[in-house]
C-alpha cells in the first residue's frame, strides 16, 4: 500500500497517499481552491499562480497545483489565510487587466471559470487605467477552432493537451512576456482528431468553435446526457440544444471509458440529424423515383412483399443491420428476423467474416474482456488488424497514454502501422488477413526470430498483456489473440469499429448466434431462447456474403436493411448492388438518403437518430450504458424497435414488447448463458499460413482502411468537421513505388476487380511489400469497388501522373 | 578578513599576449589544474571545492561544493555538466571578457569540473549575443580536442569527456538554470517545475550541474592553488577574488578583480572615482535585479553576508553606480522595461505584472503620474514578489521596491510636476509594447498630450 501522508487543510484533518498534490487533497474535502491552469489529467505546470495556499512555515504562499501534501503540516487556503487570499486576489487582478470585458458576447459567459472566480473573488472595480494588449480577432487554428488572443490567460491547457493527451502538437505558445501568445506554426495546421477538447478544457472563451460561435448561452441549452453512437468507444456525451435543435456536444467526463475527453467526430458530427439528405418521412419507389407515403402505406406494402416471399418457398428474406443500433434495436431485430419473418438469414457485420467466427462472438459474450483500464494498465499491449485512432479514437488516446505514463510497448500485428505508427515498439508484419497466424505463433512454444520472437519475449515478461483484435484481423484473430492473452494472464478484446457492433453480437445478429452468447445448434441454447420467441428456424442461415450472392442469384425476394448503406459499405460494391438491384424488394429503415436508399430502396422507413430517443448501447468493452433523449427527430421517424413492433404488427405476430421498458425487460428475462460457450481452438479457427491469395505477380493486394473522417452518413453536413479530414492517398512500401516507378505525390490509379480509385500516392517503409493501403469510404466510389465477389482485395498499380499536387488540390 | 582592494587571480592571464592560444595558455600553468584533478578522487575534488567555500557566482551564492556535491552518482544515467554562459543580467559583462580572453580557463574548468562529478560531457549554454566569446570558445575547444584534453581520452587517462558549445538566441530567462536546460534541449526556454532539480533530473533527464562560467572557471584554480590560496582573500562566509563589472558613472567602468570585501566606495575609486561634478546617489550591487542602495551604503564591505544584512544581494557582482545626476525614476522605469520585455511569459505575476509595473512606471516618468500609483505600484510588487514561477520576478521588483523605500520623495516629485524633474524629456512615442508579430498585433497608441506644468527643471533633487 503506498505510504499515506496525514495534514490538515483549513484545520481540517486529511489522510491521503503519499505524492498527491495539496490541490486534490483539498477537493477531497470540498475545498475547492480556485484555478485555470491546473486540469487533473494534465501534468502540473503552475503558470497561472491562482490556488496560492499557506503552509505552516513557509514564507512564501505555495501552488496548491504543484505541491504534494506534506505530513503533519497546517496548510490553510483562501479561506483561512491572509496570506493565501491576497495572494490569489492579486493573481487575479493580473489576469483581468489585459482580459476584455466582452462578457456578454463571449461564448464562454455562464461557464467562464475566470468570470466565476472573478464574481466571488475579484473587485468591483479595477485599478487597472493602462493600455490593454489588443490583438485581432479571431484567429483560426483550424477550420474548427477560433481564437480570441486578447482573452487567453495562457494557462496552457490547450497546449499541454496536444502535446500530452492526443500527441499533436502543432498548436504551441509563441512570444514571450504579455505577448506571449497560443499559436500554430505558419506551415503546419493544427490537425488533429481530438481538437475539440481544447476548446472544451480552455478556462476562458479565448478558444471557441465555428459551429457554436455565437449560437446560444450555457444557461439557454437544455443540456442531456448521451452517449456517442460514431464507433465502438462508448464515449460520454453531453447534448446541448435549444428550441429543439442541437447546439453542441461536449464531453462528459466518465474516467472509465473517455476520462474527459472525446474525438472531433463525437464532438461535431451531429449535422447529420438535419442535413438534406435526412429521411424525414416514409417513402416508396415509383419508378426511378422515391415519393413520400404514409406510415400506412409502407406497412402494407412490406407485408405485401413479405407474405409474397413467404409464398414463395423458405430462404426468400434476410435482414442486414449494420452496426449503429441501439441495443434495444438490435434485440428487437434479432427477434423479428427469427420469430417474425422465420429466418436465421441475419447479419449485422459489413465485411464478409469466416462461418467459424460465430463461434468466436458467441464466446465473447458474457466473458470478461479487456477494459480501457487494463489498457491503461499494460506493459504490453498487441494491436492486430485495427487503427485505433481511425477507428476508435479514444482507444488510441488510453494506448497513448499507457504509452506516455509507463512505456507501454505496443506492439502492431499486420501489414501495416497506420497511425500507430509513432507509438509502435514493434511492428509484426503479416500478409493481410493472416494475423491469427502470427498470434497463434506468439503464444505458442516455438522459437521465433525478428520482432516476433522480442514480442513473445516481452509478453512472458510481462504480467497481464492486452490484445486488441479489430475487424480486419482475419479468421480466427479472436480464438488466436485470447489463447494469447491467456498465456499470460491478459485480457483479450474484440474492437469492433461502429457503435452498435457489440451490442448486435449481445443480440444475436448473426446467423447461427442467438441473444446473450448463445448459439442457434446447441439445444439448451435453443430451448431458452424458445421459451421467449417461440419456435426458432432449424437451420443455421446465412451470412451476408452467402445473402448477398444468393440475392444476386435472384434467390432473395425481401431485403430488409436496418441502418445498412450496402452499396457503399459491402466489401465488394458490384456484389452488393447487383443484389440490390435483383431484389424485388429492399426495404430500408435509416437516417439518411445513402446510395442504397436512392438508388435501390422500395421501402424507406424514417429512423431516429441517437440524440432523439433513449435507448442502451454497448461499447467495445461490453460496457453498457444508457442514453437519454435531447430532442424531438423530425415528427415522422420512429426508433428502429418500434418500426419492427409495427411490421410484426401488420404481419400478425407481437413482438412482446410495445415500449422500452417492457422490451429491456425481456433482454433482462432472456439474459445471458449461464457459462459462456468456450472460444474455439486455435487449431479449429485459425487456417494455416501461406494458403491466402494466390500470387501471380502483378497485382498487389489491398488493405481498406476506414478513416475517422470520411464519407460516412452521420458525417454529412458537418462542414467544419469534414474539413479537418486527412487526404485519401494510397499508401505503399518504398520498393514497390519504385517497382511501379510511384514517386510520393503522383496519382496513381489501383484498378481491382470491378472499378478503380486514383488516389496520391503516399510512401509508407511501414507498409509490407506487395500491399497497399488505401481509405475504405473517402473516396467518390468505395475501395469496395476494387473488390470480387469474394471481398478479395487486389489490383494492379499504374502511375496517372506525376504532377500530383495540382491536380489533387 | 583577508587582504582587500585590486587583485590578479583569476584574470591574471588576462593581458598575456596570445593566451587564447593553447600553446600560450600552455605555457602559463595552462591545464595544470585538470592535470592534478585528474590525479584526484571525485570526492576528494569535491571536499576541495567545498573547503574553499566558493559561492556560485551567477547571481545566488549558493556554496558551489555543495551544489556538485548533490549530483546524484547513483542513477546509472549519464552525469552532465553545464556552464552557463547566458550572461544577460544588466549590468553585469564579466563572464563575456574572460571566455573572450582566457578561453581555455573555462575548458579547464569545465573539465574539472566534470572530474568532480564523474561526467560524461559538457555543455557551455552561450549567450546569442556573445559573437566574439563564441568564436574564441569554439577555437579553444578544438584546439583542447586537438592536445586531448577534450574527447575520448582525456590526458591518457581513458576517460571521454566531451565539451559542446551551444549558443542561446537572446532570452534573458533563459540564464534561468532549467529554462537554460530547456533550451539546450530545443525547447522553448522556460523555466521548468522543481523538484525534480538538475542534480537528479536535469539535462535529458539525467543528474545535472549548473554553474556560472565565473564559478567553473575558479575551479583549476583552488584545486592547482588550494584552499588556503583562495581564503587569503575575502570573508569566512565570503572568500576569494571576484570579477566586478563596475559601470554607470565612473570614469573607467570595466571589468576589475577584487577580493571579496572590499567596500564599495573603494570599488568606485577603483574604477576611477565618480565623473567630473557628480556626487554617488546610489549604487545596485550585483546588476540590475538586486536592490539598490543608496549612498549611504557605499562603505559596505562587498561580501555576501554584508550586502545582505544591508538589504540587498551580491547577485552577479556587477556594481552599477548612479550619481546625483541621474533620475532614479527614470533609471527603474528602463530597468523594468527590460524585466517586462524578457518575462517569458509563463506564469501571470510576472507576465501580467510587468506589463502593468512597465505602464505605470512610464507613466510617472513621462508626467502623467498620479499620487495614488505609488501605492498601486508598491502593492503590485507585494502581488509579484514570491509569486511567481521563478525569480525573474523577484528581480523585476526589487528596483521598484528599493527605489520606492529609498527615492520615495522623488516619485513625489515627479508626479507633482507631471515632468521629470531632471529635465528628461517626456517621451510619449514609446509604446509600451513594441513587439509585433503575424501582422495580428495593434501597438498600444501614443499616451493622450498632455499639457506640461510650466515649473521648469531645476537640475535635480539633492539627494
């Protein structure tokens, strides 16, 4: 136990471990001693001199801030000491004079730590009849964020949270003296992902956003607590809105999951809930058109449709969902593919995944994974087949953190870094796809040389390692990474991308995988779940690839897509809109008008979105948490659930449930498997190397990878945000631009099988060779349209020009 | 107390022709001092330089012994010296003339030095300004690197020590020791949160001394002359020789070596006495940032004991003398000029204050003073000193408070006659801030005009 330090504060008694600062010690006692720049996760740095306090034989008032509790000593604050108030009454004196007195048009007004300490600590009147320092104003660090100079009280917050907590700093202190200023570098933007936060962490309104500028004022804004629906983070939100339309989100802080932070995404990427390409009304197909209808309408058009595929013979309907539900959502549509429709023919992943990995996510649920805690904690820690910073932002910031506190090695399996690549210790090369290979290898017994052979090292040295298996790990990263981690007493986490992955998994949206962890071959598995939803399919179904080949085989009559935009997020776009053109049916239930829905919907359904309705959702960690409703959606969206309760409806069948209460009571009856189902085995689920691809020597195979900012439907109409995007290029190794004769900058068009992109090429040493990596949705077609039917990823490479920068920009 | 008055000790090479050149310096006991270090014990080194009672001589006076003595041996990291070389306090040219003229002293002790503490290699953080120092400096290294006193071997002896010349880029705070740090590592210079201390945790995080180029420079010195040799001058709790940078208004300001002790009337005799018709009105004793004394105090003995117990410090032994002549308004109101201009910004007393201090200041001295800003000025001072991160602020105040305790009267009289009663011109072009960059900032506009009083200047206040 760390050795405990006993003082008083103010005369009252505290005992507190050993290196705390006397600033914490002091909240503990609800003492709070005024301060800008002190912030909890930041280092202390002491610049501002507001929480002077007394301590019993010092001279000089001390920094509550950069002080550690002293045993036996009388410290006394603002409260009780002379000494201390004056102190902190003059600190604040200084910052005022230079401060403008624009409070009332300030977007910090209401929530201004200066302007609150101001009110109960400062004077009426200043003595202060000088020259202010003026500045112009504002000045933009990025398309996001403006500055207001003459307001800053550089306190460096914002500087120390790029360099510190998101490790970009390109936003800096310039000047010295009272000119000393926030700035950035002339030819160096300020890009990062998680900018937002300095805007919410500065203690002035010397930071502000484009979006909120001007907009409303703290104490005009309903304010919700939410939870981020943009990936698998689970990030706390906190909703502002007035008269009903969203003015900002902020982060709440939860020290579980986002500390205080979030990324820009979850932070801005709200303008999607009223951009024009909003679904605001249900809408049938006449034609090439869509045309609004009524509820009615649609309803019966679905169960016209229904009951003609069900004429038809077993096998002729199937329900993609995607990954943004709802947990409640999500329950709701595993029961309505099953009970309602009578098909095990579901899946809710985007990407084309092995049959054995239903064994894998069967086994997940209800076994404890990793936490961000246990990342936090790790001396070693495996990320394979996953780009946490593109994917799941605030993920990257705790590796970043492990990586920054306790020099965590991280170690990075496949074939490229990605954004890792400044945090990496060692990187693992694979073949893509192939990653379960190399986790099987590191956790077995034999010798192995390179970077692996120090991985496996390291993970024996350690105590509790962490692996973290994404989407593109390939067969059997799950069943491979947890063997793994079970090696060394670790934790093992599968890190979907999008919100809802997890839950849709807790839910059983996938062929062959019932609620709660169960599966659909097991008997007992069966009979529980038949006990709520009546009698299941007998058959395990197919997945989406087997789905979308048979629908292209005009074998499905009824698609019903639940938050889904197949056409642009399949792995292979030309199988998926062929099917989606076969289709006699497609019906959409979403938020926006995606490619799917113009250019093939028959049914659209109106959806809400996160921020208008309640609702759980479960993050990567398999953290729940609930959701609560900011505003009212546009007055014809439903939430997903209660559009399924009405197709059952219209269908003949009740879902059991006709408000939220009653459906988390049946999750909470239906519940989890008693004893998880055990992960396959390595041997059952991992193939063996050297069987990928066949390799003919021309083409190179291609790694897609999402980018945070891209062409996703919750990101339209969010300007701002869109404009601080990193550039979609297509990286490659040095020795394959030179094979194709690539320099850095030129375009270069990658031609796979049904389409191509031409992007600017970017050199990357980290990238293996005879791979290239390029953005999944940033482009104006998908990388998906590189693909066959198969998902398979390879294309030749041909230089278009190498006058690049011109025509990019 | 030992002998007082002029002495040749550490600048007793000064004058010999050619001694910048290593056979020259060679030849005048030259790399004795490292040759017995090295022969040496660390500790014993050490114990030598604690006997001798040397007191850092950059400003603090804390016991340079003691200060190499606290360098942590035991964290398996590389041990670093650094000889601070950014000699910017006002007032003060002493460390610029002896690396201009005896270069290879410094060398040697920076070698010494780094015996003492078991170091790996040194680094000699120069002032930007310094050209000349530079050039002379780099020569004499490479020609230490060329005879093997510097490098892979030093002496024959096997051990590596190497010696970096890293030239700063004008920041007064940067003579700070941990901003200086900072800087060596490409850093913003600005001071950094103690502890960790250099000692433990200095440059690149690793167990770090600081010292002055005076304080380096005397260690060849007592470990080739001894202890008893360094005593013969100054005080118990004050031995040695010190070089004094005398200016102001005497009739040869320069450098002068003297021994500790020696009063500061005969320092300005030394100096050549006060100019033609001007009577002393006070005198800062160790640069700019210490507090000035008025003449009254002239005949205090110039040790660190002393000058403090007449409420003032040594500093960086640079004795600024102001005569009868000279308004102290005008003279603090330059001094704080300089201290708001360098402030590096990092924390608010001293960035905020300074920039306050600097207005008011200007104000009085230009004639639009008013009674109620000695108050402010004395209360703001109380707000900054103590307060802020470092002691650049200290030193910011100690002239306006000084000043205040001593020439309150002349305050006074400057605000009564809205002009200065020297017959300063009132200046109003200046803006207070004059420092403009990205085209962003708006320079303060020239004070409103004011209409001068009529009484004219009468030639100054007796004082």
């Amino acid at each position: 136990m760390t050795e405990q330090v006993t003082f008083t504060i103010d005369g009252q008694e505290i005992t507190v471990p050993k290196g705390t600062l006397i600033i914490r010690a002091a909240e503990e006692l609800g003492i709070i001693v005024p301060r800008f720049c002190d912030h909890p996760l930041l280092d202390p740095v002491g610049a501002c001199r507001q929480c002077m306090v007394e301590i019993e034989g010092m001279p000089k008032p001390m920094m509550a801030c950069t002080t550690t509790v002293m045993p036996d000593k009388a410290v006394k604050t603002h409260l009780t000491s002379e000494l201390a108030r004056k102190g902190q009454e003059g600190t604040l004196e200084f910052l005022l004079i230079n401060h403008p007195l624009d409070c009332p048009m300030c977007d910090k007004g209401g929530e201004c730590p200066l302007q609150d300490q101001a009110l109960a600590h400062g004077s009426n009147a200043s003595r202060f009849i000088d020259q202010k320092r003026r500045y112009d104003k504002p000045v933009a660090v990025s398309q996001q964020i403006l500055l207001d100079r003459e307001r800053c009280v550089l306190c460096a917050r914002c500087t120390r949270f790029s360099e510190q907590i998101s490790g970009d700093p390109f936003i800096e202190l310039f000047e010295r003296g009272a000119l000393e200023q926030v700035a950035i570098y002339e030819d160096e933007p300020y890009e990062s992902y998680f900018s937002g936060n300095v805007i919410q962490i500065c203690p002035v309104g010397a930071l502000t956003s484009t979006s909120y500028r001007f907009r409303a004022r703290p104490f005009d804004v309903v304010t919700t607590p939410s939870v981020c629906d943009h990936c698998s983070a689970g990030c706390t939100l906190t909703v502002q809105s007035r008269r009903g339309e969203i003015q900002r989100q902020l982060a709440r802080t939860n020290m579980a999951v986002n500390e205080a932070w979030n990324c820009d995404k979850g932070r801005f990427g709200f303008p999607h809930l009223t951009a024009a390409t909003r679904i605001t009304e249900p809408k049938l197909r006449d034609g090439d058109a869509l045309v609004t209808a009524s509820w009615t309408d649609v309803l019966r058009r679905i169960r016209s449709a229904v009951t003609a595929a069900r004429e038809a013979g077993p096998g002729r309907i199937a329900v993609v969902t995607g990954s943004r539900l709802a947990d409640e959502d999500a329950y709701a549509a595993s029961k309505y593919a099953r009970a309602v429709l009578g098909t095990d023919d579901v899946d809710h992943r985007t990407r084309f995944a092995p049959a054995s990995e239903r064994d894998e996510l069967a086994g997940i649920v209800g076994r404890d994974t990793a936490t961000y805690a246990d990342v936090e904690r790790a001396g070693v820690i495996v990320v394979a087949g996953l780009d946490p910073e593109e994917e799941v932002p605030i993920l990257h910031l705790r590796l970043r953190k492990a990586w920054r506190n306790h020099q965590a090695r991280i170690v990075v399996v496949g074939p490229h870094l990605g954004t890792l690549a400044d945090l990496a210790w060692r990187h693992v090369v694979t073949a893509p796809g192939t990653e379960a290979a190399v986790l099987a290898q590191l956790a077995g017994d034999g010798p192995l040389d390179g970077s692996a052979g120090e991985v496996a090292e390291a993970l024996r040295e350690v105590d509790a390692p962490v692996v973290l298996v994404g989407e593109r790990a390939g067969a059997g990263s799950i069943s491979a990474a947890a063997a793994l981690a079970a090696a060394g007493d670790g934790g093992v986490a599968y890190v979907p991308r999008r919100a809802g992955a997890r839950g849709a998994i807790e839910a059983g949206l996938a062929a062959g995988l019932l609620p709660g962890g169960r599966r659909l071959d097991d008997a007992d598995d069966r009979a529980a779940i038949e006990e709520h939803w009546g009698a299941l399919p007998a058959e395990r179904g197919r997945d989406l690839h087997a789905i979308l080949t048979d629908a292209a085989a005009g074998r499905i009559d009824v698609l019903h897509l639940i938050g889904v935009d197949l056409a642009r997020d399949a792995p292979s776009a030309e199988l998926a809109r062929a099917a989606l053109a076969k289709v006699g049916t497609v019906i959409v239930q979403d938020l926006a008008r995606t490619e799917t829905v113009a250019g093939f919907a028959d049914v659209v359904l109106p959806a809400a979105g996160r921020q208008e309705r309640a609702g759980t959702t479960t993050n990567w960690e398999g953290r729940r948490q609930r959701f609560a409703r900011a505003i009212d959606g546009p007055d014809l969206v439903q939430e997903d659930w209660e559009i399924l309760v009405q197709i059952a409806a219209i269908l003949g069948k009740d879902l059991g449930f006709s408000d939220l209460a009653a459906l988390r009571a049946e999750v909470e009856r239906v519940g989890r498997r008693a004893t998880p189902h055990p992960l396959p085995t390595v041997d059952e689920v991992v193939p063996a190397v050297g069987t990928a691809a066949d390799d003919d020597g021309a083409g190179v195979t291609v790694v897609a990878r999402p980018l945070l900012l891209d062409h996703g439907t919750m990101l339209t109409g969010a300007t701002d945000l869109l404009a601080t995007a990193r550039p979609a290029t297509v990286a490659l190794s040095p020795a394959d631009a030179a094979a194709h004769d690539i320099a850095a900058g030129d375009l270069v068009e990658v031609a796979g099988a049904n389409g191509s992109l031409t992007l600017p090429a970017v050199l990357a040493p980290d990238v293996l060779s005879g791979t290239v990596v390029v953005p999944t949705n940033s482009t104006d077609e998908p990388a998906g349209v590189l693909a066959d039917r198969d998902g398979r990823l390879t294309a030749t490479l041909t230089k278009v020009s190498s006058d690049a920068a011109e025509e990019v920009a | 107390m030992g002998t007082t008055g002029q002495v040749s000790a550490l600048s007793y090479r000064y004058d010999v022709p050619g001694v910048s050149d290593i056979e020259v310096y060679e030849q005048h006991d030259g790399y004795e001092g490292a040759r017995r270090a090295l022969e040496m014990e660390p500790a014993d080194i050490v114990e030598l330089v604690k006997e001798s009672g040397l007191r850092g001589r950059g400003g603090a006076g804390f016991p340079t012994g003691m200060k190499l003595s606290f360098v942590a041996q035991d964290t398996g990291k590389p041990i670093y010296v650094v000889c601070n070389a950014d000699e910017g306090e006002p007032g003060t040219f002493k460390d610029r003339l002896l690396m201009e003229r005896d270069p290879h002293q410094l060398i040697e002790g920076m070698i010494v030095a780094g015996l003492a503490i078991n170091a790996v290699a040194g680094y000699i953080y120069l002032r930007g300004e310094f050209a000349y120092a530079g050039r002379q400096l780099a020569a004499a290294i490479r020609q230490a690197y060329e005879r093997g006193y510097l490098g892979a071997d030093v002496m024959g002896s096997g051990r590596r020590y190497d010696l970096v010349l890293h030239r700063g880029a004008g920041a007064y705070i940067c003579g700070e020791e941990t901003a200086l740090l900072d800087s060596l590592e490409g850093r913003r210079g600005q001071p950094r949160l103690r502890p960790p201390f250099p000692a433990t945790q200095g440059l690149y995080g690793c167990p770090t001394t600081v010292n002055n180029v005076e304080s380096i420079a005397a260690l060849p010195f007592i470990v080739r002359h001894g202890v008893e040799w360094w005593r013969q001058w100054g005080t118990e709790k004050s031995p040695g020789p010190k070089l004094m940078s005398i200016s102001g208004e005497v009739n040869r300001p320069g450098n002068y070596e003297v021994a500790l002790g020696t009063t500061v009337r005969e320092m300005i005799e030394i100096a050549g006495g006060m100019l033609e018709g001007r009577e002393l009105k006070f005198f800062c004793p160790g640069g700019s940032s210490t507090p000035m004394l008025p003449a009254e105090k002239a005949d205090t003995p110039y040790t660190f004991e002393d000058i403090q117990e007449a409420g003032s410090l040594l500093g960086t032994g640079a004795l600024m003398v102001y005569s009868d002549q000279t308004s102290v308004v005008s003279v603090v109101r330059r001094f704080t000029h300089f201290y708001e201009h360098e402030s590096c910004g990092k924390c608010t007393p001293c960035r905020e204050g300074g920039y306050w201090l600097g207005q008011i200041l200007t104000r009085i001295d230009t004639g639009t003073g008013r009674m109620e800003d000695l108050e402010l000025l004395e209360d703001l001072c109380d707000n900054i000193f103590g307060r802020a991160f470092c002691a650049l602020a200290d030193g910011m105040v100690s002239p306006v408070r000084s000043s205040l305790a001593y020439f309150r009267d002349e305050y006074v009289e400057h605000i009564r006659r809205g002009v200065s009663p020297f017959g300063v011109e009132p200046r109003r072009d200046i803006a207070v801030v004059e420092f403009t960059r990205g085209g962003g900032y708006e320079p303060a506009p020239p004070a409103t005009p004011q209409e001068l009083q009529t009484e004219p200047a009468d030639g100054g206040l007796s004082s």
